[in-house]
C-alpha cells in the first residue's frame, strides 16, 4: 500500500534551475517514500483501534477499511518551456516556492496521520494551463477524492471549481478569497479565517466594556467598504431604539473620511471622556492608518483606545508607543503553540524532514489535511455506528490519538444558505506591557477618571 500516490510527471517535466534544486530534492524525497507500506485502519464492532499492531476483531464481517484520497492542484508551472530566452520571472519562482512548501506540508501531514495506521493516497496536478487555457487533466483524476486542496491563484480557482463540484469532493481553498465564491457550494470551505468574522469579536468587547465610552467608528470605505457596513449595522438603532445587543445607551458616532484623510476625528474626541476609536482601515489604507495615529498623538491629554484591523501589527510605520498609549486592539488568528509538547514533537517531524521549522504554507496545508482527515474520519464513525445501532451495538470510539493541527484553528460556519463554509476562528489581542496578550488575559479598565484643568487651563494629571 502507497501512503502517498503522487503524479509528479508534470512537475518532473519542469526544467529547474540550479538555484532550484531544492525542489528536485523535495520531489524525490516524496517521490521515494511514496513506495513506503502503511496498514490501513479499520473500523470494528469492538471499538476503534488507533496502532498499527494486528487487530483481533471479534466479527470479521464489520471490518470496513477506511481509506482517504487526497487531491492537490498547485501552481508548478509545468508548461512553462524554459530556455535561454524564457527565463522563469520571479513571479513564477515564487509560486514554485508556495507550491513546494505547500506540498511539504502535505507530506508532513501524511507522516503523521499514516504514522498512526491510516492509509492516505495523494496526487498532485498542476494547476497551471497550457496555452490554449486547458487543465492537462480531467474530472476522472478527481473521482474518488475525499479532499481537494487549492488551486491558489484565482484564475486557476474559477476554472476547477465546476469540475470539483461536479464530483462531489469536498473543495478546501488554502489562500484568501471572496467569501461570495462560496455561494451555492455547500462542499466548498475556506480555511483561511474570514475577515467579516471578526467584526462581532470586536464589537462585542466594545458593548461589554466600552457602553458608557464614546465611541467613534471611522469609515474610510474603499475596499472595505463592505466590512464597514456590515459593522455598522451591529450597532445601528432599530425603530424601538435598541442595537443589536439590545443597548439604548451606547454612545456612537460615525465619521466618514477617505483612504488618505480621517475627517473630523480630532473634533469627535471628548476630553472629557474615554474615546474609542474603530477603524477597519487595512494594508491599502496605510494613509489612513498613518493620519488616526497623528491625530492621537497630538491629542497625547485625552484617553483614546483603538480598535483596528489586524493588518494593523504588521505596518512597520506604527509607533509603538501610540500602541501601548492606546491599548490598541486587534483581531489574531491562532498561532503555533510553542509550549505545548505535542506540537513541538509534530514540528520536530517537519525538522527532521526538512531541516528548518515549517514556513506558512506548510503550516496551511498541513493543518487543512489534518482538519479535513479528521471530520471525514468521524463521518465514516458516524457511517459506521448507523449500521452497528441496526444491530444494536454500542460503539465507544477512541479519538484520542488523532493528529491535530498545529497553527490553525477551525471554527466552520456556513455563511451562506446552500452556500460553503468560512472558517471564523478569531480572537482579540491587546498591546499591553509592550506584548501582544489575549485581551481576555490582561488586566480590566479601571473606571474613567473625568480631567480637571489648572487655573491656567493646563491638564491636571492625576
């Protein structure tokens, strides 16, 4: 039995450079322990069984083998014909690197799930076209698939999402996307966490610990234009007076600007009271970003809080005193947990294979595998214990021993009616103490200390 089943005809077919040996390297490697023998795993009336050792099953005739088939389409530019006038731009170096460190994370997932008896088959196809816009395979490649995995690019997406459909596998998308892509596809699932997510995040910590504050919710529009209305709405009165939390006293005023100028934000501050400022302003709004931060700092006698996008920590031109002044407060996807035991031995696998710790991409398609293996897992479960409940046998599965996912969270919601899911697994993270913390994890506010002024009219510091 093959753990992995790949096509690397395609990308073998690439003419790499020197420079590029590495993925040679990677190709082969793969290429080789695809030949490697894994058990396959059943499932039994007797229980769920999570080694490799041989199985005493008490009625042969339950035994169902569970198999799981795996399909990823990367951009290897395989069509691409190199010579010394077509030389690769960096464009195409750089897919070829994403492609790569995708399929390492692939091979590391398989490792780990095949590592606990599981037989997993993958095969790869290249996601690029040739010349006349056509895919160099065909649906009959996808029948079967439990999961496929990518394209990345948008262009590729649009063309294999009817032939992916039209097999019924369940279409994982490891890059960003438009959540409206989704619509009408209920096997369709974006593991990257939606940005729309994180706004009832946001605004629920505002409710809960800013209703007597002045809030000001700057909106920049451009191409968040979108998320700024949907925000809005959370806090928009309804015809009796109430939000949608069901407040009548939270104060919110709303200013308009654009990508390079935040309006009259300077005149919206109150002194007199504690300001909290939302902007969903992100990378393409740097102006934006850059002026809230002026505006801020030469009010340095009036208590501002910041909300923001969570684009915001990644700016290199934030201060990080306008950060520790404000408290700024910003969504986070999880991250890889260095001080948990079982991730740190997964890493150590990726090391041994690689000789480096796993860059994004790995970490994305490793914990897409994972994820996807493991509710496909508990559906052949859920299978499984509706024929043994005709028999009427008790099953108690151990799950206990599954891989899991190393820097991702996965929190699915369906979005849309008939529509696939988005993955709206958000938390909030605080600067406090010059750290990013958990905002659940740092002291509360103390109550708001209303200013008095000198007989010069000098703030008065308390």
């Amino acid at each position: 039995m093959k753990i992995l089943n790949i096509d690397l005809k395609a990308y073998l077919k690439t003419n790499l450079k020197a420079n590029l040996n590495t993925y040679k390297f990677c190709a082969i490697v793969i290429a080789i322990c695809g030949l490697m023998a894994a058990p396959s795993h059943v499932f039994s009336q007797s229980g769920f069984f999570s080694t490799p050792d041989t199985l005493l099953v008490e009625d042969p005739d339950s035994i169902v083998e569970y198999e799981f088939n795996v399909v990823a389409i990367l951009p290897f530019f395989s069509v691409f014909i190199e010579d010394d006038e077509n030389i690769p731009t960096k464009r195409i170096e750089r897919m070829r690197e994403i492609s790569v460190e995708t399929l390492n994370g692939i091979r590391w997932a398989c490792d780990r799930i095949s590592s606990e008896g599981y037989k997993v088959n993958v095969t790869i196809l290249e996601s690029i076209p040739d010349s006349l816009g056509e895919f160099n395979w065909g649906e009959e490649e996808l029948i079967g698939a439990d999961v496929v995995l990518g394209p990345l690019q948008q262009q590729s997406l649009s063309k294999s999402i009817k032939p992916i459909r039209r097999v019924g596998a369940e279409h994982v998308l490891l890059t960003r996307v438009n959540d409206n892509l989704l619509r009408g596809n209920e096997h369709m699932r974006s593991a990257t966490p939606s940005p729309y997510c994180f706004l009832d995040h946001i605004a629920n910590r505002i409710n809960s610990q800013h209703s007597q504050d002045n809030i000001i919710f700057f909106m920049a529009g451009g191409v968040e234009q979108d998320m700024e209305s949907q925000f809005y709405d959370l806090f928009k009165l309804d015809s009796l007076g109430f939000n949608s939390f069901g407040s009548d006293s939270l104060a919110f005023d709303t200013i308009h600007g654009s990508r390079k100028s935040v309006g009259s934000l300077a005149e919206t501050l109150d002194f007199y009271k504690r300001n909290v400022v939302v902007s969903l302003a992100s990378k393409s709004s740097r102006s934006v970003l850059s002026n809230l931060q002026m505006v801020v700092q030469s009010n340095d006698s009036t208590e501002v809080y910041v909300f923001a996008h969570s684009a915001m920590p990644q700016l290199g031109f934030v201060d990080i005193q306008f950060l520790s002044r404000t408290r700024a407060t910003v969504p986070a996807q999880s991250a890889v947990n260095w001080s948990d035991s079982t991730t740190i031995a997964a890493i150590r696998i990726y090391r041994n294979l690689y000789q480096t710790d796993p860059p994004d991409f790995a970490l994305r398609a490793h914990d897409a595998l994972i994820d996807a293996f493991r509710r496909d897992l508990v559906e052949n479960l859920n299978a499984a214990q509706s024929t043994v409940d005709s028999l009427e046998t008790e099953i108690v599965w151990d799950l206990s021993t599954l891989p899991a996912v190393i820097a991702t969270k996965f929190n699915w919601i369906q979005k849309y009616d008939f529509g696939g899911y988005v993955n709206s697994a958000w938390s909030l993270s605080t600067y406090h103490e010059n750290i990013w913390c958990p905002s659940d994890s740092i002291p509360a506010l103390l109550p708001f200390i209303i200013p008095e002024l000198d007989e010069d009219g000098k703030y008065i510091k308390p």
